[in-house]
C-alpha cells in the first residue's frame, strides 16, 4: 500500500509540474506574441499614417491598445527621447541658449549658487541676509533641508542630474497623456513645449524652480484625490522655498472657502503660519525689487516692459514696477473677489488633475508675470499649463486655442532673440491676459446660465 501511495503522489506531482510547466510555456508564448503583435501594430501605424493612408488595428492589438505594457512602452521610449535631446544639448553646449548669447559654459551653476549659499548658512545663520559675498534670495527653509540631508557644494552634478530626470518624468506623463487622450498631433505639440528655451535655461542651469514645480504637481495631484489638507501643505512648503508661490496658496485659500471645503479654519491656521514664515524672511532680503537678469535678455513680464518704457522716461525705474505690480495683484484679487461673489462658484471640477494643473500652474504664471523676479526659466510654469491644456480640453473653445498658439509663440520668442524678444513680449501679454480671462469665465457663465434658469 505505501508503495502504491507513493507511486501514485510521484505520478501527480510529475503532472502538476508538467502542468505548471505548460502554464508557464504558454504566459511566456502569449507574451511574447503580444509585444511582437505590438510592435507590429505600431510599425504599421507608423508606416500607414507617413504614407497616408488609413490603417484598421488588428482585433487583438485593440483589446491591448491601452493596456499597462503598451502606456509603459510609450512612457519609456518618450522618456528616452527626452533624456537623449537634453544630453545631446549639453554636449553641443546648448545651441538654443548661444543663439541669444544667454549660455555662460557654468554647468548647473544655478545649483551650485543655492549650495554654496547653504554652506554659508550653516556657519553665519539667518545673517546670509545681511551679507554680499553668498548672495540668496530665497526662503531660509530651503537651506536647512539642503543641510539637513547633508548635500554640499560637490554633489551638483547629482543633484542637477537629480533635476534633469524629475523634469523629463513631468515631460513624459504630459506627452504620453496628450497621445492617449486626443491623438500623436497633441504629443507633437506638448515635445514642442518641452524642447522650448525656457526648459534649456531651467535644466542648464539647475535651477530650483525644478523642485517647486514638483512640489506644486504633487499638490496638484493631492488635490484632486480630495486631499485638500496636502495640497495645502505642499503649497506651503513650495512657499517657504520660494516666496512667489506665497500668492497661489492664497488663491488656492479662496478657493476653498467658495468651495465649501471642510476644516476651513485649519486650512487658514496653516496658511497664517506659511504666510508668516515667508514674510519673516522675505523682509530681510536686500536687493530683491531689483534682482534678476541686467537687461531684457532673461527676463519676462512687467519688469521687461519696465525696461522697455526706461528709454522714454527715467521715472520708470524697480519702484515703479512695484508699484504698478501691487495695484494689478490688488485688482485681479478685487476682480476674483467680485465674482466669485456673483456666481458663488462650487468649484467642481477639483477633482479633476489636469483642472487643477491649470488652476495652480495657471495662477502661478500670473503672479509671477506681476513680480519682478522674472528670469526665462520661470516660463517653465507657462509651458507646464500648456501641456495641462492640451491633456484636458478638445480644444472646441476659440479662447483655449488663442491661448495655446499664443503661449507657445511667446516662449519660443520671449528669450533673449533681439528683435524677436519684444515680439515674444506682446505675445506673452495677450496669453496672460487671455489666461485671466479663460480662468474667469466659467464662473461667469454659471452665473448667466442661473439669471436665465437653465442649468450650469
């Protein structure tokens, strides 16, 4: 008897692993008939649409047509495009940025800056402020996470190749959900948005804006989960690194209370203490009214039309522009203020990522148009809305059209081209304009849509 037991266990373990064997024959053969039908597909595709022509996907490619292995492929061969252009421009000396002789063969020297200024900071504390020899004009909190980690003048190379691959994963999602949503013409337009100057200047550079716009997508991101609570707080720490982004957790504040949000009064004792922290340090530094670039090249917003209006007249001098950037901030919140309170908006669509990519990235590239900290990379931001644009809307609105031609002229040109960079100017002034105009919107149709009874 045990000897036929034992048998008969023997002859059923050779079948279960004869069947294990099979199994796992036939995943590998599906498999790798799959990514061979894939890439099939894909050639014909490509072949059916430079000739032409019209091409029918197979029945079995259009049951994988969006699987995981097919948005995987594209992520990974859009993030080697990416990766390959910029390293090509870094060998060639970025070509792009020599045309407007806006290239200073410093590899990452923005990076390098912000690291020295935090070795000084460990050794002199807060009077970094107070002193000419590590000039920075950011928040002190930036500082003291660069120390905290322990990253030193030496590493910038890691961290500017750190930047590099955390702009080209941004870059990729966008283009890849541009092709999945509306089509190849839409990853056209969104490489032709992140080939763009302001992106060589961000990238050469290595500057921190990188880690803002990361911030300010993870916040994005938050948000529209429903964690209102983290898009807050990582709002909040993008403005204790950099003071610009102080005005977007404001907006962002206003927002929720129009909205209806829960915890409202949390979300305000955390803003009160953001808003502080920022304006401690934000009073102590010296020169900010005037910084940034010396001239029109590099620079953007009311600041260039400040030099620009400088040839007429004297008077128009950084108080001026300060000024005048105080007034407009103060109108546009009236203006949001004003009505919101006639359409008494819910702000549904903040559920919604790449209508919370445009609010943020949107109210973030107007706030920096009205400051005088404008340096080209900056226009990082508009190019970042862009993409959100061309992943959410079919494009049916005149409005969104205008903006997207516009935004993409304005941050080919508005870089240092000589004649071309007033044209770019113009062109950016009409996108902001425009964007402020398409953000207002909605809220006034749901308003003319309530007068007249229909439904919003």
């Amino acid at each position: 008897m045990k000897l036929q037991e034992k048998t008969k266990i023997k002859n059923r373990d050779q079948g279960n692993c004869f069947n294990k064997c099979f199994r796992c024959f036939t995943r590998i053969f599906f498999t790798w008939k799959t990514i061979l039908l894939t890439y099939k597909s894909i050639f014909k595709q490509v072949r059916a649409n430079f000739c032409g022509k019209t091409y029918r996907i197979n029945p079995i490619m259009q049951k994988f047509q969006y699987s995981r292995k097919k948005v995987l492929l594209s992520y990974s061969l859009v993030f080697i495009f990416y990766y390959l252009f910029y390293k090509l421009n870094t060998y060639l000396r970025y070509p792009f940025l020599r045309i407007g002789d806006a290239w200073f063969d410093r590899k990452f020297d923005d990076t390098y800056q912000v690291l020295n200024s935090a070795k000084c900071y460990a050794t002199i504390g807060r009077s970094i402020y107070d002193q000419d020899i590590c000039i920075y004009l950011y928040g002190s909190p930036l500082l003291d996470l660069i120390n905290f980690i322990g990253v030193h003048p030496v590493n910038i190379n890691f961290i500017g190749e750190l930047f590099l691959v955390i702009n080209i994963i941004i870059f990729s999602y966008f283009s890849v959900c541009a092709h999945y949503e509306y089509g190849s013409r839409r990853t056209l337009l969104c490489i032709l948005i992140f080939i763009s100057p302001p992106f060589h200047y961000l990238i050469e550079r290595g500057n921190f804006d990188t880690l803002i716009i990361f911030l300010l997508v993870v916040a994005a991101a938050c948000i529209s989960k429903g964690k209102f609570l983290f898009g807050n707080i990582f709002l909040g720490i993008a403005s204790l690194f950099k003071f610009y982004t102080l005005p977007v957790l404001l907006i962002y504040l206003l927002i929720l209370k129009f909205s209806k949000s829960k915890h409202l009064k949390f979300h305000l004792f955390l803003t009160l203490i953001f808003a502080s922290l920022v304006l401690r340090d934000y009073v102590r530094i010296k020169g900010i009214l005037g910084s940034g670039t010396g001239g029109y090249g590099g620079t953007f917003g009311l600041r260039s039309f400040a030099l620009y209006a400088n040839h007429l007249s004297n008077s128009f001098n950084t108080n001026f522009v300060f000024i005048l950037t105080m007034l407009s901030f103060t109108l546009i919140v009236l203006v949001m203020l004003f009505a919101f309170k006639l359409s008494k908006p819910i702000f549904s669509k903040l559920h919604s990522f790449p209508d919370v990519i445009q609010l943020i990235f949107g109210s973030q590239i107007i706030v920096c148009y009205l400051i005088t900290i404008n340096n080209d990379y900056r226009l990082s931001i508009l190019g970042i809305f862009l993409s959100a644009l061309l992943i959410r809307s079919p494009m049916n609105s005149r409005v969104e059209r205008m903006i997207l031609i516009f935004g993409i002229a304005s941050i080919w040109l508005s870089y240092p081209t000589w004649i071309l960079q007033v044209l770019g100017d113009l062109l950016l002034f009409i996108t902001i304009c425009l964007m402020i105009f398409f953000m207002f919107r909605s809220h006034l149709e749901l308003k003319i849509s309530k007068l007249y009874g229909n439904s919003p």
